[in-house]
C-alpha cells in the first residue's frame, strides 16, 4: 500500500519549533525561496509546501514530484494556526490529476493533534504506513463532533416548546385562558421551527459520507417522521416524538463512528 501526504507547512508559527528541525533534517522544509520539497518514502511520498500564498509554480511543481504514481492513499494536510485561522492555502486549488479522490484535513503545531503527532512520526521512521489509519480515525471523530453539533441545533429548537406543552398542561385547570395562550404561541412557532429543523437535517445529510447515505437513511427517516402529536402539541406525545428524534441521532452518530 502506497500513501501520499501532501503537507501545507506554516515553518514562522512559533508552535511549529518541533517539526522544523525534523523538516530540515530531513531536507523536507520548505521556505520563501524553495516553496515546495519532497520525501521519498520505502511506502509513499511526503511532499511539503510552505504555505504562504501558494503559486501556480508551486501547483506545478507539487504535480511533478508526485509524477504519474498510482498511490493507494491520497491525503491532504492544511495547516490552521494557534488562533484557528486557516492559513493562505486553505484557497489553494491542486490539479484534479494530482490530488483525484484525496482526503483533506486541517491540523495544528500542537502536540495532541493527532495528524500532527503522526506527521512528526512519518518524519522521524520515514515510512507513511500508518497514516491513513490515523487519518480514518480523525475522519470519524470530526463527523462524530458535528453530528453532535446539528442534533443539539435540533434538541434547542424544540425543547422550549416542550416546556411550554408541559406548562399548559399543568394550569389547564386552574388557568385555562394562560394555557390556551401558551398553546397558541406554540402553534404559531411550530412551522418556523419545523423549517428549521429540516435544515439542519439537511446539513445533516450532506456530512454523510456517499458510500454510508444507506445506512444513514434508516436513522434519518425516523428523525423526519411526523406524527399526529407534532399537529395536535400533546404535551406527551410531543415529548415522546422528541425524543424518538435525538434517539435516532444518537444512533446514526454511534452507527457512523464505527
């Protein structure tokens, strides 16, 4: 199995004093005047680009160290600073021939990263063989987060009313008239919230790598049912249909981390 790691390099980031002297021990560190360098590997080719306003010539001169090798994995390493900031590259379209079918991720100068440690790994062995294990790992984490994200979007849309429905229901009899104005502000939110809702559901759907859409669709298709309860706001069966939402979402997420 043969790996390309393609690696946007920010050398002036004051965090990045670990992987420098790896870099250039290596002859692997790029600067403003050699923008772009490469590592042959016994599994693969690192190839890293200083990060600063990346050029055609830097396009091309990346498209000639990775010639016409057919590599098993492509993968690509952009460099976020300490603050979060993408660095220039982030901008940087690579020819389609050069980086067909790769995966892209972000990585820090922090020890922890896990992208980042394994980098300091391929530097240290000079060998690539674990590195796209490391990236699927990451790859699942970052969907499981977001998923995380988009269900709790769902869960602060709805869990208001909720509360309303339940309020309602205990002063039905003792306040009647508060209890039907509560009903009816739920009523007049329920279509924006819905529409809302089915936003992030599609958000939801397009995070979702292709090849799990199937599998994905049995949780989704639960999150989207509509019952009679969503039209008649029974406080009960409104509650119940909420959680059967954040059930499926939190079964699509465990199912998709696997």
């Amino acid at each position: 199995m043969s790996t390309l790691l393609v690696v946007f390099h920010k050398q002036e980031d004051d965090q990045a004093q670990t992987l420098n002297p790896l870099l250039e021990g290596s002859g692997a560190l790029p600067n403003s005047e050699e923008r772009v360098s490469g590592l042959p590997c016994p599994d693969g080719l690192l190839v890293v680009c200083y990060d600063d306003k990346p050029t055609p010539e830097d396009e091309s001169r990346i498209a000639g160290l990775v010639g016409s090798t057919p590599f098993d994995h492509k993968i690509l390493l952009r460099h976020r600073t300490s603050t979060g900031h993408h660095a220039a590259q982030a901008k940087l379209v690579l020819p389609s021939r050069v980086l067909a079918g790769a995966q892209a991720f972000y990585y820090s100068h922090v020890q922890g990263d896990v992208l980042y440690d394994g980098l300091l790994r391929v530097l240290r062995e000079v060998k690539l063989v674990d590195f796209p294990a490391l990236v699927e790992g990451a790859r699942k984490e970052t969907l499981s987060q977001r998923l995380s994200v988009l269900k709790h979007k769902i869960a602060h849309l709805f869990l208001p009313m909720d509360i309303s429905l339940q309020t309602a229901e205990e002063i039905q009899l003792e306040n009647p008239r508060e209890a039907e104005d509560i009903m009816q502000r739920a009523r007049e939110s329920l279509g924006e919230k819905r529409l809302e809702a089915q936003k992030v559901l599609a958000e939801i759907r397009g995070i979702i790598p292709p090849e799990r859409q199937q599998a994905a669709d049995v949780f989704l298709q639960r999150a989207t049912e509509d019952p009679p309860a969503l039209v008649a706001l029974q406080s009960q069966a409104f509650h119940d249909w909420l959680v059967r939402i954040d059930t499926a979402l939190n079964d699509l997420r465990e199912t998709l981390s696997r």
